[in-house]
C-alpha cells in the first residue's frame, strides 16, 4: 500500500467513524491541544474527560494556569497519576505566558525545547493545532505501525523505536494533518486495540501484514518481564484533638513531589524515634492491615497506623509557622495536591471520624 493510499484509506474511515466531540477537539488551540495530550500521556480517553473539563473551567488560558499556585495544580491533577507530568504542565505554562508573550511555537523543535514537551507530543500541538506536517508515535500509533508493517520487537528498544518512527513519517501527509493526526490515534485506541483488535474493520486490513500472518497480537513486541521490587513505609494517620488529621508536603523532586502526605516512617519499630522527631506524644495508636500501590517499576506497601494525641500536640502556631505541615479536617477539605493512597485514607477517615 503507498503512503497515498495508506493516507486515503485512514482518512476515509476517520470521516465515517472516527471521534470528533471530544472536548479538546472544540475551540481547537495550542493550549488546549497541550492538555490534554499531556494528560492523554499513558492515560484512556474515559479517564481524562472530566479531568480536562474540570481543568480549563479552572485554567482556561495559559496565563490562567502559569499565574496558579502548584499546590492548586496539583490538586486538580489528583487521580491521574504520574505527577510530574503536572509539575511540567506548570513551568511550561509560565515559560510560555512569560517568556513567549503567551503563544506556544508552532514547530517541533522549539515545542521539544519546553518542559514535559516529547516529540510525539510536539507532532501532536504542531498538526492539530497548527495544521503542520508532523508526526506523531504515541501508544496507539505504535501499534498500529508495527502490526501494519509487521514491525517485530519491544518499542522501548531504540532500534525498534527508530524503525517505527520511520514507517510514521513516511506515511504522514501533508493535506488534512489534523484529521490525520487524530484518525490514527482513533484506529489504535477503537479497532486495533491492544488485547482485541477488530481487524474485520480496520480500513487497513488488505495490506496489514500482522493480519496476513494471523498474530496481531503478538505486535508490539512485550516488554521484557521484571519482577517489581518491594518498598515498605508507615503513614503516619496522626489526628488531633479537633478530628484533624497532619499532612505534610513532599519536596518538589522525587516519588510524589510536591504533594501532600503523611508523615512516614519506614518499619512500626521506628514509631517512637518518628514521634520525638515530630514532637507529638500519641494518646493512642491502631495498626491498620497493610495496602499495596503499584508504580510503573516498583510496588509500594505502606501500612496505616491511627495516632490520637491528646491535645494538638503540635501547636496550630507551630503547623502555621511550617511551609510543609497543615492540619486537615477531612470535614472540611482543602484543595491540596495528593497521591491516590493518601486520597483514599482521607475519604475513609471522613466517613469514619474517631
């Protein structure tokens, strides 16, 4: 199939079926382009929806968001997951609203340059938005390519890697690059699927060479298995005399940067050097069964411990005076920045007050 053909026969299938209501696709812009394949980075279309609605009811420009606080970013981003993707969202927001009079480069190369910006993404902005000839590789399209063109092994192998980028850019037209753009993300994600491809209505199924083989499946190539390593840590459920519960911010680099957890510690035989080191004299404490939260390459298993203190403990003053502490009625919750596991613990302890 020539890359003519190839082009005709997606856009063809887009115009009969592809998706054209999602959110993003109305008052089409650079800005919104951005969000949303930021947030569409490892993430399904159903999840991101109402993230993205409730995201430009908040930050409807850019100068919007570069002007709000991380915390209250952060905040909006809860659920998500991959945290740093928020953390990039933000200072790419403020280079843009300060240092480029607010309007995002329209070519690859200068989009590449901004934080959290890779060159999928960057063909994304530049096509849809800009109506440039770019291109794309983002999940989907991986394995759209690599089934057609029966391209074999892992994606994360930079070999692998370059041999699909190739087969992108030679298929990736000059006329109707947005339609284009978003028909091949539409083919991966509603017909050639990961688990379940519906090759019987793929417009590429006369030249896909994985269908002729019989083993769509078998494209991409796995990632070579590795068992996850095994972390353990303690949080900390510290509750003062008025219900509130102690929270503390990460620092802004690392696992969970910039978001607001418990106080840990790594093993229950630490508590006690943990509670001189807060200054807290605990009333009580439950040792609660032990969660387990999975990172793309490690499992976190983390055990809740309920700590009562018979007064504050910690003083409001002492808190207030703390850039990193806060004391939290989950009552009355404050919109801070928080990882899923901490989230989950606070909305149990607000149906479960001690």
């Amino acid at each position: 199939m020539t890359p003519a053909k190839f082009q005709q026969a997606v856009l063809n299938w887009f115009d009969e079926y592809g998706r054209t209501n999602l959110p993003w696709q109305k008052d089409i812009s650079a800005y919104r382009v951005w969000v949303s394949e930021i947030m569409l980075q490892q993430t399904q279309v159903t999840t991101v929806i109402p993230y993205f609605e409730r995201f430009m009811a908040s930050y409807p420009s850019v100068q919007s968001l570069a002007a709000a606080p991380l915390d209250e970013v952060l905040h909006h981003w809860t659920g998500l997951g991959y945290y740093a993707r928020a953390r990039n969202l933000h200072k790419t927001s403020q280079q843009v609203a300060y240092n480029l009079d607010g309007e995002f480069p329209d070519n690859v190369a200068q989009l590449c340059a901004l934080p959290g910006i890779g060159r999928s993404t960057a063909g994304a902005i530049s096509s849809i938005a800009f109506q440039n000839q770019a291109t794309i590789l983002d999940g989907n399209v991986k394995r759209v390519l690599a089934r057609f063109a029966a391209i074999e092994g892992w994606p994360g192998k930079s070999e692998v890697l370059q041999q699909l980028w190739l087969a992108a850019e030679t298929y990736t037209p000059y006329h109707r690059i947005a339609d284009y753009t978003q028909a091949m993300m539409d083919l991966g994600a509603t017909l050639c699927t990961r688990s379940s491809p519906n090759c019987e209505q793929c417009p590429l199924i006369t030249s896909c060479m994985a269908h002729e083989q019989g083993n769509p499946q078998d494209y991409p190539g796995k990632k070579p298995k590795k068992k996850l390593a095994v972390r353990n840590t303690c949080f900390l459920m510290i509750r003062n005399t008025e219900g509130e519960l102690l929270l503390q911010q990460n620092p802004p680099v690392g696992l969970w940067g910039g978001l607001w957890v418990f106080p840990q510690c790594e093993t229950p035989q630490q508590l006690e050097k943990t509670f001189i080191m807060l200054g807290i004299k605990p009333q009580s404490q439950k040792i609660l069964e032990v969660r387990r939260h999975t990172f793309s390459h490690f499992h976190l298993d983390y055990q809740p411990i309920e700590i009562t203190i018979n007064s504050r403990g910690l003083s409001a003053l002492q808190v207030a005076d703390s850039q990193n502490q806060v004391w939290y009625n989950p009552q009355k919750p404050l919109s801070l920045g928080m990882p899923a596991p901490i989230k989950a613990l606070l909305i149990n302890a607000k149906k479960h007050p001690t």
